[in-house]
C-alpha cells in the first residue's frame, strides 16, 4: 500500500487541489511536511512538547487560510511563513516566574547551567528581536543567522524577491542597532 508521501505532485499542485477542496490534497501535504517542521519549530522554542503544539497550531491556520495561498508562490514558504508568525507569537507570551537572581544563586560558572543559561539569553533576544521589528525583517535575520542561509535562500523562503531580502535585512540590522546603541547609551 502507498504512503501518503508516495505522491509525485509538488506541493503548489497539492495546495491548488486542496484549495478545490480537495482534502486527500491536505493530508498529502501534511504528512510531507509535519516532520521538518516539527523539527524547525522544536530548534525554536526547546521544546518538543511545545513544537508538537505549535505544529498543530500552524496546520490549522493553514487549514483556514489555504485560500490566502497564491497559486504562484512556494508553499513551504508560505507554509514556514505560518510557522514563524506562530513562533513570534510563543516567545511574546513567555512570561519569567522567577528574577535571574534567584534561579541562578550560587550556581558555579563552570557548570553545565551556564550552558543553558546563555540558551536562555538567547531565547530572549531573538523574543525581543521578533517583538522590535516587523515579521519579515526578523524572519529574514533568523534565516540569515540562524539557519545561515544565503540572501537567495531567504528570499525564496520569505517569496520576495532578492532585493527586497537585501532590504529587509539591510532595516532589521539598523533598527536593531540603533536600538541596541540607545539602550547602552542610557546604561
């Protein structure tokens, strides 16, 4: 019996069929992508309990909105496009339960803690970034450092053209760093 990945058709004939209503189409597409992306979304937020939420999360905000897909465009763009959106919106709804100076008291600099505290810091200024800019401008940044994907790369994944990747990354990196230099000229 074939699997449902057996399927020769690309994703963009899929999302055309499933946009018809057909959901055979559906299942076939997300059974193509749900591994990678639960992968992508579990480098995100550290959690594989909270990548399987997300995950879930974003094939339902492609269910509703499949129509938004333009026929044109590259579906695992525009699928990661979802994911990313759902990503940002994880980090802006952390909340610490405890200051740094009680969860890290005492704790020796050598220890495998501090590994994962500078993980922490991390989250948080990648939350931050996602806060500060718009969406583009800081999926474009996380492509780049990130995944260190190329401006080509980017571009495709975001559906923009090569200029504009170059633009959005341009702006991402000047409003970050005249962010940044406020914040230490007030320190």
């Amino acid at each position: 019996m074939p699997t449902l990945q057996d399927s020769s058709e690309s994703d963009n004939e899929l999302a055309r069929r499933w946009q018809a209503g057909d959901g055979r189409a559906a299942e076939l597409l997300i059974d193509r992508h749900l591994s990678k992306l639960r992968a992508f979304l579990a480098t995100r937020c550290g959690s594989q309990t909270e990548a399987d939420d997300l995950a879930q999360d974003v094939f339902v905000a492609a269910c509703r909105h499949i129509e938004s897909f333009r026929a044109d465009g590259n579906f695992s763009g525009w699928l990661y496009g979802i994911a990313r959106n759902k990503v940002a919106d994880f980090w802006r709804r952390q909340h610490p339960t405890e200051t740094f100076e009680e969860r890290h008291a005492g704790i020796d600099a050598r220890s495998p803690s501090l590994i994962h505290e500078e993980s922490d810091r991390a989250a948080q200024v990648w939350a931050e970034v996602f806060a500060r800019l718009p969406e583009t401008q800081a999926a474009a940044l996380w492509l780049r450092i990130q995944e260190e994907m190329h401006l080509e790369e980017i571009a495709s994944a975001l559906d923009v053209t090569l200029s504009n990747a170059k633009v959005l990354l341009f702006r991402a990196r000047q409003t970050l760093a005249a962010h940044w230099n406020s914040r230490t000229a007030l320190s």
